[in-house]
C-alpha cells in the first residue's frame, strides 16, 4: 500500500473521502463497545467459578490448624498463599506478604506510609523532603501516575526503549537525591508490552542512587500473563538488587486480578526482610489482617504453580484471538499507510498503538464518537497529558471477539481518516504560508 | 464478706495464706486459656457458615446486572450492600462506602489521608501543623491508640463517666485548634461497655471546636452487640452534627467482623456528602474497589436489617451466658471485698475490672503464670500505659464456657492475692516506717 505522505494532493483527498465514508457507516451501526480498561472477559472468569464455591462449609482450616473465619494469624496472609506464590515473586516465603484484593492499594500503602516514616536507609519521611520525584517510563500505568499526582510528588518521564526504559536517562536522574521511587511494570509493560532485558534489570539493580531510600515500584502485573509461548522469563529483582549490594532496592508487587477475579483476588508484596519488616510494622497499626477466607479459597483452586500455569494456558487461549483480531485489523487497514505503528506484545493486556503527533486525541473523541469507548487521549502519560498527543492504549480483552474485531476496525478508520485530514491540513498550510 | 481493708493484720494473713493455696492449685491444673481479644467463638462463626457457599456458581450478578466477579462499579461498594447497612448506620445510601474486611484499616486511611491532604474545612493537612492531637478517652481500645502513636499524634486522655467521656473535661480540650480528632465507641465502649448519653452525643455534636477540621472517629464497633433486651438505642451522630450545624464533624464506622467471620467481614463508613466525596476520592488513587464477592455473599445471606437482628439474637444467646460466668467467678470470690469493681454491660465483647492502683500489672502476671492470658497491662490506655495500672479488660467471648468460667476463677483468685499482699506490705511499710 501506498503510505498516505506519498500520496498526491488528489489521491489523498480521494482516499480521505473514501475512509470517511467507511467510518461514517461504520458509526450508523451505533455500536456500544468498551475498550478502556484491562478487563478479563466473562469467559476468563468464568474459568475460576469453582473459587465461588471455596471453601466448602466443611473445610475453613488453614494447614496449622487454625479457622480462616476469625480473627488471628497477623498481616503477612496465610503460610499456605505466600508459600504459594514464593516462586512467581521469587522470594523466599519469610519474605511474602499477601494482602487485601488490591495489588494498586498495597503500592499506594507503600508510597503513604514512606510519606509519613521513613524506609529502611531513609533519614526522613518522603513528606518531609521538598520536591521528592518519581521517575516514571512513559507510556505507562494512568493509575501509577494518579497515585504520585494526589500527593504531590514531581514525576519525570523517560521513554521506552523496546528493553524497558532508557537506562542511560534513569541512570542520569537517578542521580538527583530527591528522586525517591520509580514505576516499573517489567514484564509485558502496560500499554507497550515490553518486557525488561537482563541488561535493563541490571543496571536498575546496581546503578548509584543519589538517595540512599530510592525504591523500585516494581509492579509485575502480568508476571503469567504471556500471549505466546514459551512464556518470557526476566531476570528476579530482588536477586539482582541483593548482588548489586542494593538488597533493599525494590518493592515487588502481583496480583491475581487477572488470574481469578478482577478486584476479588489477592494482592501480593515481596520484598527484603527489612523491607517487609518495615512494611508489616506499618501494617500492623493499619489491620489486624487480610480476609484469610480468601485467601484460603485461592490456595485450595490454584493449589499449586502447576495449576496457576494451568489457568493461565486457558486464560491465554481465549485472550490471544482478541489480539490477533486487532492486529487482523490493523494489517488490513493500516499497513504501509505510514499513519500508525502498533506493538505486537508476547503477554499483558494492552495493545499500544502510536500515531503521529498531535493525532491521537482526534483518533480517541472519533471513536467514541461510533461507539468505540477507548482510554482517554493522554491517559498513558503523568498528568494525563501526552507531549506528542500519539499514544493509544488498546485493551482488547474484556468484549467478545466479534467486537474487538468491530473495533478494530472502527479504530483502524477511526485513525486513517484523522491522519488523511490532518496531512491535508498541512499541505493547505503548506500552500497558503 | 468483709472487705479486705477492715480485716485484721492476722485475719488478713490467712486469708493471704489460703488465697495463694487456692491459686496454687489452680495454677498446677496447667491450663491455656486466651481471654486477649475480643474475638467470636467458634460457635458463632458457625452461624454464619452459610456464606461460605455464596455466592453459588450461576448468582454472581448484582441487581444492576453487573458482574461481581469483575472490576467495576467505583469505591462506594456494591448498591445492595449500602442500602443494607444505610439503617444501622443512620444516613442515607449516597452517605455509605462499604470497604473491605477491615474498619481498622477504614480508619487508619482516614488519619493517613488527613495527614496528608486536608478534609473538609481544614485549610492544611494535619501533617503540616506542629503537634496535632487527638482527645482519647480511657480506658479505650489499643489499636485506635496505636495508630496515633505511629503518626505521633500526640493523645490526650480523658476519663469515662458512665455516660460517655467526661465532657466538661472534652469541651476544655477541644477548644484547643491543634486538636483534630477524637476517638468514639459510642456504644458499648471497648473496654467499659459503657453506652453514650444522650446529652453527651449532643454535647459532642455541638461543642465548639478550636479546629474548623476537627474529626470525631465514632467507631460504632458494637451497634447491633447487644447482651440484654432490649437493644440500646444511641443517637445518630450524623443528624445531632447536622442539626448543630457542624455536618462534617463526624466519621462514623463500622463492621461486620463480630457480626459474619472475623477478619472476613465488611467495613462500613458513613458520614456527609462532604466527606464522603472526600474519602472516595482518596480511595479512587488507592484502589479500583473492594471485594464486590464478599459484599454480595453478605448481603445473600444477611437480605435485610431483620436477618442481621436475628443472626445478633443468635450470638447473644452464645455470649450472654460467658458474661454471666465472669460474674458469678467474680460474685463468688470478689463481691464485698473491695478488692475489684467491675462493670456488667449490657453489650459489647469486654468486661472491664479496676483493681486497687499498683495492682493491675501484677494480677494479669500471676494470671499468665497460671495459663490465662488477659490483654497486657496498659493496653487500654494510650502508650500502654495505665497511670493507675489498675485497668484490666476481659475478653469472654472466644474460649467455650467451661473454659471462661475457670479463668473468671483464676482471675479472681489472682485479683485476691495480688490485692492482700500489697496491703500487707503497706502495713509493713506504714509500721516500719
């Protein structure tokens, strides 16, 4: 196909009259489909039903013999979910906490609690520091970035390389003492999917932090979630942070949010033996403990990493196909038209798309416009705002497939006729200036 | 029975002498018996195994039609759960957020938030102004006190009267500007059982406070925990604040833990528009919502406010009689001997018993020796530390009955000779000196 810059004058207004037509009947059909947010489908949850049924009346004691309906057994969650998921955080079980059914609510703790008392290495209080920052990878996680915005703290951009973040700009900010944290998401990042080299790890884990309590957000979402397969594997942080000398480096967050339940799963912290000293310290004041029914329901259906792995497979063979249907889409319409580069991730639950600057917010209000609900323009980037306005997260998991195909579609006309009208403009510009 | 005190230096000394026999034999029988915590039996979460079951396999939409399984739907909690408890509560649905299985964690937010952005009519966070305090009156619950001592929030004390929290001494120190909050357990106070008098909750309500951002925590841990018929019935704070003017003064919690399973329970918050919005939109950075499953298991099994009056009936007739066993241990062994008052409330999980000052610490020591473990001494009191050291909280609920009436007997024993020693050593004292 012709890229649409290469077009002459009239065969572009041919070809933007044309697209505009397509989408224009593709708006009549006044569809109604949500692509905003990672969602698992109903079929994705409905492969977890037995959970609803767990644990039977029979049968609420934990293996050391205690009853998970009441009260007791402190804030660290049942032995029998952190020796669980002690491998997937890759972490010794002294060293996991299982918490409440929210992973973002554990990494908004962390950030409160180190406002109002210091982490391990920390002189003062993160509140106490004028002008504390986050360096956050752009495009990123809107609710990562929510959580810095409501209290104040500076967030600095750097982009994505396709190994994880520009490591040559971290290193270059880490140096400023009054950079605190950073937001990870190492494996297939949410939107762009990609995944952190061993490279990448490395020099996160060992590059010199200007403030001795710098933490890594370390928010490994989607440690199961491969698309393809074998499954990527990445390097353990907490390994790496230990081996650098840096043993205290990263907070380690999961969550099974998108392996049973969206928000009726557990959330889940690893960390170094201070680290989850400090934390539970904090904890401690905060709760007498997580739900341990819960939690206990979960060890007893996924019983095993075996049977995490096996759920995950069925997750994967129903979310795989929605991605395809979009790339089908993509391919169909937008290849070699030079109006849109997409990502194609081997796992997660975002298809990140870029089209040229100054294109993606027209792209988004046009979809929405034929019913085609997507993230809001700038979502992906602090403040909500994209400097380049080019970035589009696409969540293709929660409708059914024939309306990710549908969307797709109306998204793949949606940017033909945005990016046609928009080079239009500029060669009218170009003529009248 | 004569009272210690008035008996005869050698009458006293046998009495001493047959005490210590009687609970040396008790201590020999070995005993492990856990009276810390105001936990339910195991008994009473059976009357609440039905949950377990719920939601079934093919009932997990809501009335809205909307999926519990999956996000979704904000973090005010689930429409039927907030209509369920807007009653118990006293304020209207809109005025409701059902959060997760902890009204502690409910409460340690609020202060966290408060710290750190300012609520309603504040003009800063708390945690910009220099010494803010709260008023905590005693004794009290160890874990409200514990969270302030972690944000070092200075605690002001004052004493209970029988009707509440001795108000001339509230209204003194409230004027103060640097006091922001003020614990409550309006009904069946932990550990007095005592109930808040009208005129005390309107006095509260009304007060004039030093500080516009000035918060009442009214944990209303005990609504429904009633012991006798019928139920005591408070004022609602939420209207008394409204009415004098001050809608936003009160935070008012709850929740389910001592009603379902401890610890897998719902949290319950009610308080003004204002501080409703306020909360929820600390909770949208925090987390994309609660555990929809767990709210809609409750709310499948309590259905209205006449199931929860029936399941509260239910657990009445469960304690009741492990109450009744504390006082006839300490009717037996105590009464008349001006060694211990206590208090029999008339809900709640606590019985509250003052010994002589100095003697507190000693008792709950020979207590433990001889296997009953009671609450440390102190803990009723900010820092953990009764100036008195006369305060000593019982918790009957949890051990079986046989189990309650042995340790009201040890404990009376131990309350016999902790309190004739120490006045045989002031004898001592006064004849030697």
């Amino acid at each position: 196909m012709t890229e649409l810059q290469n077009m002459s004058d009239s065969a572009l207004r041919a070809f933007h009259d044309r697209v505009c037509e397509e989408f224009d009947a593709f708006r009549d059909r006044g569809l109604a489909l949500d692509m905003t947010r990672g969602k698992p489908s109903t079929a994705q949850l409905d492969l977890s039903n037995a959970l609803l049924r767990l644990p039977d009346n029979v049968d609420y004691h934990l293996a050391d013999g205690s009853d998970a309906r009441n009260y007791g057994g402190g804030v660290h969650g049942i032995p029998e979910a952190r020796e669980l998921f002690s491998e997937v955080l890759g972490a010794p079980v002294t060293q996991i906490i299982i918490g409440g059914n929210s992973s973002l609510a554990l990494m908004h703790d962390c950030i409160v609690y180190a406002l109002l008392t210091e982490v391990p290495g920390g002189a003062t209080p993160w509140n106490d520091v004028k002008g504390a920052k986050f360096i956050c990878p752009v495009p990123g996680y809107d609710r990562h970035f929510a959580i810095c915005e409501d209290f104040g703290i500076e967030m600095v951009t750097v982009g994505m390389t396709g190994e994880g973040p520009d490591m040559d700009e971290v290193e270059r900010l880490v140096a400023d003492p009054l950079v605190k944290g950073m937001w990870c998401v190492p494996k297939y990042s949410n939107p762009t999917g990609e995944t952190y080299s061993d490279d990448t790890i490395r020099r996160l884990a060992s590059m010199k932090a200007g403030a001795p309590d710098f933490r890594l957000f370390w928010d490994n979402a989607y440690a199961l979630h491969n698309l393809t397969e074998p499954r990527r594997e990445i390097l353990n942080i907490l390994g790496e942070t230990e081996a650098a000398g840096n043993p205290d480096r990263a907070f380690v967050f999961g969550s099974t949010s998108k392996i049973t339940f969206g928000g009726g799963g557990l959330a889940l912290f690893a960390s170094s033996p201070a680290n989850v000293d400090w934390l539970t310290a904090r904890m401690q004041k905060c709760t007498i403990g997580p739900d341990k029914l819960n939690q206990l329901r979960h060890v007893r259906y996924l019983k095993d990493v075996a049977g995490l792995d096996q759920l995950m497979d069925r997750h994967r063979s129903l979310i795989a196909p929605k991605f395809e249907a979009i790339y089908e889409a993509f391919d169909k319409h937008l290849s070699g038209r030079g109006a849109a580069e997409w990502k194609t991730p081997e796992g997660g639950y975002f298809i990140s798309v870029d089209v040229p600057d100054g294109c993606a917010e027209k792209v988004i209000q046009l979809c929405g416009d034929a019913g085609v609900t997507l993230t809001p323009a700038g979502s992906t980037y602090p403040y909500g705002h994209d400097p380049h306005d080019r970035n589009i997260r696409v969540a293709p998991t929660y409708p059914d497939i024939a309306d990710v195909q549908l969307a797709g579609e109306g998204l793949s006309l949606a940017v033909l006729v945005t990016v046609s009208e928009s080079l239009l403009a500029a060669r009218t510009t170009e003529k009248t200036t």
